[in-house]
C-alpha cells in the first residue's frame, strides 16, 4: 500500500482477490501465466495478511480458503441434481459404426457433427456453482448420489472457486479429476522413500488424494481436472451444441481440454480416435479412449438415454496396458556395472497390444515395497515402449502357497558372491568382468547407438563372439578380421564385410563417445562431453587430478572420484592402451576447422528417432559447430529436429511457432548453418 494514501482494506482485498483469480487462472486453467511464481506467491502472502488482521472479511470464495476448512470425519452423502449417466463402450471401429448406424436410424438423417474428447482416466467429479460461487463437489457415487467432497476439491488449484465473466444462477459441471503422470511420479518416489504404499497408477493415486481426511493431503498431491460435461445451467444463455456449451464453460474459467474436436462424420471421428490412440503417451496424463459425442443438442434431445446410458454418446476404449497374470519365478539379470536386478517370470500375458513374458521388477527393495511374492496373481503394465513392468500383488487372490523371495548371495552367472553396499539400493556382482554375463551387457554397450554406434554389432553377434573366445574385452573388436567370422551360421561374405566396415568407422568416433562406451560410473552424454572438451584425449583423462576433474562447471565430487576410481584401476589403463594400440582414436581433434562456430548462438532440440546417426552424435555434431542442444522446447528454440515417433514436444513446437525440420535439413542445417532453415 501507498503511504499517505489511505485505500480502504475491502477494496485492496477485493483488488488481491481479482489478481490472484486472474493470474491463477492463466496459471492453472491456461497454462499461460503472465507473472512469475514469486510474484504470484507475493499477492497471495499480502491477501492472507490482510485477512489474518481482518478475518471478518474473509469470503468462501477467496483464493486463501481453498485449504484450511476442518477436516470431515466422513464423506457425507449428496444427492446429484441431475443424474451421472455413465457410457456404452466401443472396442473397435465396428462397435463405433453400429453405433453411428443406430445414431442415423433414430434421427432419420445424419448428425450435424460429432464432438470427440480424449477419455481421461482419472475420478468423474460433480462441481456446483450457485451465482458463480463453487458450492459443492462430489464424487459420482452411484450416478444419483455421490459424497461430498467439497473441502478436498476445493484444494484444486484448477478447480475455480469462483467463476469468471456473467456467471449463469446455477451451474453443475461434470470433469475428471486426474494426476499428470510426472506428478505420479514424484509421489510414489516420496512414498517409497518414506517406506509407504506405492499407488498402482495415477488414477487410483488420483482417487486416493481426492478422498483424503485431510485436504491439506489432498493439497500436496498436484492434481489436476478436465471438465467435459454440463449437467444443469439455470440462467445462462440459450446453446445450441455442446462444443458450445464447452466454449461457455472455458469463457467461465472451467478448465476444458484443448484436444477437443467437432468432426463432421463418422470419418473424422475414426481419425480423430486413430490418433488419440497413436500419441496416447505424449499427453503427460493417463487417456483410456475417446468419448464420441453427437454435437446438436437438438439431435442429443432425440436421441435420449437408454436406462444406464445417453444413445448420443459412446466411450471408444484403448486396448488396455494392464492386466494381471500368474507371477511364475523370479529371477535376477547382471548388467553392463554389476548391477544384479531382479525381474518378473510371467505367466505370458497380451497387454498393451504384445505378450509379454518377462517384466521388470527394479530392485531388491521394490520387491519387498510392492511385497511381489513368486506365486501370486500379480498387475502387469506395459505401456507404449516402456518396458513392462510388475506393478502389485492382486492380495485378494492369495491362497497361502505363495513364496517370498529375496535376493540371492551368488551371481547366478559367475558364482562371485553379489553384494551391497549400505545406503545403496542396488545390489553388485564383485565377479568384475570375470562375469560372462556383465561382459556381455557390456560389450552390448560399449557397441550400442550412445557408445560407440557399430552398426551390425548387436547383442546376438557379441554373443557368438564371446562363446568362441573372439573377444574378451571392447578394444578385441578393432582386431577381428573378416576370416575370424567367415563360416559361421548365417555370416557370409557380405555381412562380415558390413561388419568390419562399421568397425573401421567406429575408430574415430569423437573422445565424448568413447567415454560414454567405457562406461565409467556417473558418465553419461553430458558428462562426458564436458570431459571431452575439457582434457581433448582419453590419456589427459586418465593423468588429470580429482580436483582437476571437479574444477569442470557442471562435474561435481562425485563424479571426478569416479573418475579417479576408474583411470587408478590397472585393468582400465591397460584397456585405454590397447584400444590406442588397436587404432581406436582416442584424441578429439583441435576445434578449428571449416565447421567451427558454423552454429554459434543456435539453439535446438531433438525429439524422435533420428535414423542416420545416434541422438548423441547429432548432439556432439551441434556443439562441434558452437551450438547448443537442450531437452525442451521454448520460445528460444531455434529448431526443433524430428525424428521418427516425435513426442510432445513436436505439439509445444507448433504451438510456440518454433521451425520443425527434418533429419535431411538438420543434415542441411550441419554443413551451412541456420541459413539451411529458410527456404
Ligand atoms: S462424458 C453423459 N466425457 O468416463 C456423459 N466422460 O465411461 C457422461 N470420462 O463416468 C460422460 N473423460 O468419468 C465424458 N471426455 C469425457 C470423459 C468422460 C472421461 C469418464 C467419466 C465417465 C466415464 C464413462
């Protein structure tokens, strides 16, 4: 407040109250805020002690109360004013034509449009505004009576408390409550870190957060809502569609998704489903399947309600990504570092569209958090390309035969007793690399597209390599010869001749590679590129001081005594020799040349799969030229390089107007600079 000029304490609150609606609005409903969080968090600390020293003026719909009502001791009952019907389900586009038959039939002519929204998995919520103030909230309950759960929703930063603009006299909104899948994340990070229950997925973490005793809990838990449906507007204005209705909804302040699209046929909607379903995992939340709605009020008003469901819509359901299955063994993997992990023998299972057999189960500890026992009924999810995973017991279906399992004291591969270290999660096999099944993952490494990228050399050729005593360490590789491969099963003159061509090629791969294939704990792409620059050859590597190391911008402690640990181990000395012996190169040429500053001031990210060259030599090939490659899309974004499969950030690209190019244009873009991304 201004000294000397007196503002009166209900118009500065009334003032606070609008900013902090406005801009938790562009926050938390657009996701295009206009201020940054400190400022934002200043309005709100001067509003709650305005009214700490007024709490007389205290309103319902302030944005201070949406914690810090009474915890209930109970979810009392509320009975919905309209009814919450649920859906008939498609599964395929049969199901989604006889519907659109039946559509067509009852109204003896075509609709006008279909309305189609991605399906959100998460918890279906009633919202109630009266003169534009939230007033309850509820669960769906049964369809007719659902509890009350006001004081948790209320927590819900983009639930609004209060609506914008000429609020109707009486609104009742249905959405999905949700938890974006990073959020999912974290929380059962922080669970498992406190030793707590895991929660099997975001909705079910979802439906647990919203039916707290306490919504300071329900507080913490970073949910979110899409509203989809309008149950009852009294005094609004007429519509006649229900896109309309939605575009009313979002003129309120409700939070609407942006997927949703009018089609005008059946068509459309089959398109619209086909690539809901294609970029299902690069929302950052959990979509089941898309809800099909005929547009026209009007026509909707024909077409009326079956007993459990409306005839104008349908739920067309994605193949689910989890099932349960029969837990049959478990058994433990050696990686490329020792690292000993349990996973899951199956009971083969067809989940998210492929049988899986074997799952992840991470660590030893896991095992006892998710208290997975050989035997039971267990959940299984396999989601887009992320490896399948058990998720939890089904504890219902015990019978009592069922083992505990804990990790054994020998490496099944080479009989050295396995490990761990107090305070480390993961459990080492002390075999080194006298273990057959850690070299293996090794050399798989060392070979692989984040290494030093041979082509030709996948895990089956290395396998064939190492039971015929051809190699016993990395460096062996650069000394095959085509006669060494000759003969065997399936290796005649022109694949050995691929294979020792891609061998050649992989001697002068940049030190920053190198580096990474040698797998030093700790040293990953970034890492290892800040080396690379740094010491410019693996031997300067190898003679630097620890305090050398850490001195790097962007090294810390523990990774320069890792380092260190590797390059005072003989074996590893020995193995950087005999790499340079064999004709690895292991020094990075000086900066110059025709390239260099070539990208200066440039900025780029790379999503998808790039076909000709691995996602780390793309990088290395950008800061070679002074550019730089970062991991998300913003406004400074020069370029955003998609490969195949882009995820989301080829949507925030577009959004933000930032050029996308192709892999042949970023190839352009390497030999003439930015000038490549016009024309
Ligand atoms: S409309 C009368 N739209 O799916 C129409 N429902 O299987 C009522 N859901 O109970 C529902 N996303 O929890 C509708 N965009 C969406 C939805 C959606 C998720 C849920 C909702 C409903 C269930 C029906």
């Amino acid at each position: 407040m201004t000294p000397g000029r007196q503002v009166p304490v209900q118009d500065r609150l009334e003032e606070l109250r609008e900013q902090i609606r406005f801009h938790g609005h562009r926050y938390h409903v657009l996701d295009d805020p206009v201020v940054s969080d400190a400022e934002y968090d200043a309005l709100i600390a001067e509003l709650r002690a305005v009214e700490e020293e007024h709490p007389e003026l205290v309103t319902p719909d302030s944005p201070t109360q949406r914690v810090g009502a009474p915890p209930s001791s109970m979810f009392a009952p509320l009975p919905h004013r309209r009814r919450l019907f649920s859906l008939d389900n498609a599964h395929d586009v049969d199901d989604l034509r006889s519907w659109g038959r039946r559509v067509e039939r009852q109204l003896e002519r075509e609709p006008e449009g279909f309305s189609c929204e991605l399906k959100i998995d998460g918890l279906a919520v009633s919202l109630v505004y009266e003169g534009g103030v939230l007033l309850q909230g509820a669960t769906r309950g049964d369809g007719r009576v659902g509890e009350d759960i006001t004081v948790n929703l209320r927590t819900i930063e983009s639930i609004p408390l209060r609506l914008r603009g000429k609020p109707p006299e009486v609104l009742e909104v249905r959405g999905e409550v949700y938890m974006p899948e990073d959020a999912f994340e974290t929380l059962n990070h922080r669970q498992a870190e406190a030793g707590l229950r895991l929660f099997s997925n975001p909705r079910n973490a979802a439906a647990g957060s919203v039916r707290m005793k306490d919504p300071a809990v329900t507080a913490s838990r970073a949910l979110h809502i899409w509203c989809y449906q309008a149950g009852v507007i009294e005094g609004g204005p007429k519509l006649r569609s229900h896109s309309e209705t939605m575009e009313y909804l979002k003129d309120l302040g409700i939070r609407v998704n942006p997927e949703n699209a009018v089609v005008p046929d059946l068509e459309g909607v089959e398109r619209y489903v086909a690539r809901a379903e294609q970029r299902r995992h690069a929302n950052g939340y959990q979509t089941d399947g898309v809800v099909v709605k005929v547009d026209s009020l009007g026509d909707q008003d024909v077409l009326g309600f079956t007993s459990a469901a409306p005839r104008w819509a349908i739920a067309f359901k994605f193949p689910p990504e989890e099932q349960t299955t029969l837990l049959r063994d478990i058994q433990v993997n050696v990686g490329r570092t020792g690292a000993v992990t349990p996973f899951a023998v199956l009971e083969p299972v067809v989940v998210g569209g492929a049988t899986v057999g074997l799952a992840t189960l991470h660590n030893e500890d896991m095992v006892r958090l998710k208290d997975v026992r050989i035997g039971d009924r267990v959940l299984v999810r396999r989601a887009g390309d992320v490896i399948p995973e058990v998720v939890a017991p089904v504890v219902s279906l015990r019978t009592g035969e069922e083992r505990e399992w804990s990790m054994p004291t020998h490496c099944p591969s080479c009989g050295n007793p396995i490990v761990r270290p107090d305070g480390e999660a993961v459990a080492r096999c002390t075999g080194g690399l006298t273990c057959p099944s850690r070299l293996r993952e090794w050399l798989s490494h060392f070979a692989g597209r984040g290494g030093m990228d041979i082509e030709h050399l996948g895990y089956k050729t290395i396998e064939l390599l190492l039971s015929n005593g051809l190699i016993k360490d990395p460096a062996d590789i650069f000394t095959l010869r085509a006669e060494d491969l000759l003969g065997f099963e399936g290796w005649g003159e022109v694949s050995v001749a691929n294979l020792m061509r891609a061998i050649d090629a992989a001697r002068d791969r940049p030190l920053a590679s190198l580096l990474v294939a040698l797998g030093i704990r700790h040293v990953g792409g970034t890492v290892a590129r800040l080396l690379a620059r740094r010491f410019r050859s693996l031997p300067a590597l190898v003679d630097a001081s620890e305090g050398e190391i850490a001195g790097i911008e962007g090294v810390g402690p523990t990774i320069a005594r890792s380092v260190r640990d590797w390059a005072e181990d003989p074996e590893n000395r020995a193995l950087a020799e005999k790499l340079e012996r064999n004709g690895v190169r292991v020094a990075d040429p000086a900066p110059e040349g025709e390239h260099a500053g070539l990208l200066e001031g440039v900025t780029v990210v790379i999503t998808g799969t790039l076909e000709g060259m691995s996602r780390e030599r793309a990088q290395l090939a950008v800061e070679e030229r002074g550019g730089k490659v970062t991991s998300s899309v913003s406004k400074k974004t020069t370029a955003l390089i998609s490969g195949e499969n882009p995820g989301s950030k080829l949507a925030k690209a577009e959004q933000l107007g930032v050029p996308v190019i192709d892999e042949a244009r970023f190839e352009l873009m390497l030999e003439r600079g930015p000038a490549a991304l016009e024309g």
